[in-house]
C-alpha cells in the first residue's frame, strides 16, 4: 500500500496542475487511476496490470463490481 501511495504522488500529484476543484480532479484521477489498473503493467506483478494479475491468479474473484475496472 505504501508503494502505491508512493507512486500516486510522484506519478499524479506531483505532476498534475489543472484545476484542482473536486469535481474536475476526481473525473482527471479516475481516469489515471484506470490507466494505473488496467493499462500499466507492474514490475512486481510480473509485468501484468493489476487486472490482468487478478483475473490470471484469482479468477473465481472475478468479474467483480470494482471502481477499478
């Protein structure tokens, strides 16, 4: 968890300089957090997605309602 804190702060935060009302910035981070789920791939997973690793090594959790996918 620690890690993924991590990543979202240099990987979004840090980086992000658009509006920051709340309504504008949760529509930017669901969509980063889209792409950090189901479009880049984890070193420590292998080099699969977070939902490429759940759907390969835990099939019978999945499908599964999710914000994430």
């Amino acid at each position: 968890m620690e890690r993924a804190h991590r990543t979202h702060v240099e990987e979004f935060y840090q980086v992000y300089s658009d509006d920051w009302e709340i309504p504008v910035m949760n529509k930017v981070l669901e969509e980063w957090e889209r792409i950090y789920n189901q479009v880049r791939p984890h070193h420590s997973l292998d080099n699969l997605t977070p939902k490429e690793y759940i759907q390969s090594n835990y099939p019978q959790s999945w499908p599964q309602v999710s914000h994430m996918y």
